[in-house]
C-alpha cells in the first residue's frame, strides 16, 4: 500500500555513535561469537569482512476506537422478607426460593432476591498504539522522540543510504488492521445496536540506525555483531 492513502511521517534518529566507535566495539567483541565451550579463538583468528551502517525501519501507529450497543444483563435486587414479586414494565418478576443454608442462617424474615433481565446500553472508548520492527513483528518502542534525538532532513539521509534503508514489510493496511483488532478486543456474543468506529491518529516511520559487522572466525564460520548507533548497544 502505497504512503498517498496515509498521512505518514517519516523520522531519523541521530546516532550517537559513529563507524570508527562501532569498528572499536567491534574489535572488543568479536570473538566472544565464536566462543566454545568456554574457549574463545585469538583476536588474529576472527576477520571484519564488512561493516555497514543500516536504517532499519519501525512503525509505529496510534488511534482510537468508540463503540456503543445494548446487551442483555440481569440484574439481582433485594427487597423486604414480605415482598413475593415485583411489577416492571408489564412483566411480574418473582423472588428467587431460598436454599435450606439460606433460611437456617437467615429465616424466612432475611431479605429476598429478585433477577431483573435486563438491557445496558455499552459505550466503549479504547486508545493506544503499536510498534512493529521492519519485518512487521510488534515490539516495545524503546527510543525517545524530540527535537534532540532526531534528525533534521530525514528524507536527505535516506536518499543518500537507500542502499541500506529497510523499509517496513508488512503494508501499511495490515498494521492498521492489527491495531483495530488490539483495540476492538472481543465483544460479547448477545448486542444488538452495534455502532463502532475507528480513527487513526498517526503513522510514523521511524529509522533507526544500526552498525552491523560481518565476522569470519576460524573454519570460515561466519557470524554477524549488530551495533544499535541510537543506544550504543549490542543487539
């Protein structure tokens, strides 16, 4: 699904580290991947054979979903020991039988109880949002957005790496649809009168930076050591 359907806005995130600290981390860990059994290989044995900075994608959605209709419920009243029924609308409600336990505990004057099937009418009013990585998974945003931690010309910085740009693969469709169906929850079985809407507040496209190292160690075998540029971390 193509952006011209959605208002979608586009934010890069400054990395705080550059290649030559990612290229440094690199050289600290890098044969701690080919460690076995208790045994690392020597710094000599482990290769950088390429280290490229990626902008992987996350999208990031919020709305809101509004829902009223009417359900069928019953309502339990107490009235005095003396009342026998209720009169409601046309219908004649009578008391509920006390069990044995009930009188032994209460007697005959204990108040009684009296089941009034009913209809509420329901208003449910949900908000929230989603997060889901570049390969469409839901995951926790864990990053800060404001006028620090991002970059001024985000679609310049894309432009200039749009070899290494991940771009989000699940559709914009789907990831709305997935937060209308966390929103909506299940509703009950017996409504009637159903009126819902959902209203999407916002799509954001958020590329984060990440160093990632392709690593050949002894027999050839080869790992990968991924550097988040944002958090200085290791993935």
């Amino acid at each position: 699904m193509t952006k011209n359907k959605y208002d979608i806005k586009t934010i890069v995130l400054k990395k705080i580290i550059d290649e030559k600290d990612a290229s440094v981390i690199i050289e600290e860990k890098k044969t701690s991947l080919f460690k076995k059994l208790f045994k690392k290989p020597s710094p000599e044995e482990v290769h950088v054979q390429s280290l490229t900075l990626y902008y992987e994608s996350l999208l990031k959605i919020s709305g809101k979903y509004v829902a009223d209709y009417f359900r069928k419920s019953t309502h339990v009243i107490s009235v005095d020991s003396n009342v026998k029924e209720v009169v409601l609308g046309g219908g004649i409600f009578p008391i509920e039988s006390k069990s044995t336990l009930r009188k032994a505990f209460v007697g005959n004057r204990g108040k009684n109880k009296i089941e009034l099937p009913l209809e509420e009418h329901v208003f449910v009013e949900e908000e929230g949002e989603v997060t889901f990585d570049h390969h469409g998974r839901e995951i926790k945003f864990q990053f800060t957005i404001n006028s620090k931690t991002v970059e001024n010309y985000p679609q310049q910085i894309l432009e200039s790496n749009s070899s290494t740009v991940k771009k989000p693969e699940i559709t914009y469709d789907a990831a709305v649809d997935q937060l209308k169906l966390i929103l909506k929850k299940p509703l009950e079985q017996d409504i009637r009168n159903l009126n819902d809407e959902f209203t999407l507040n916002a799509i954001s496209e958020i590329y984060v930076p990440i160093f990632e190292a392709r690593l050949v160690g002894p027999n050839k075998k080869i790992e990968i050591l991924r550097i988040d540029a944002i958090r200085n971390k290791i993935l």
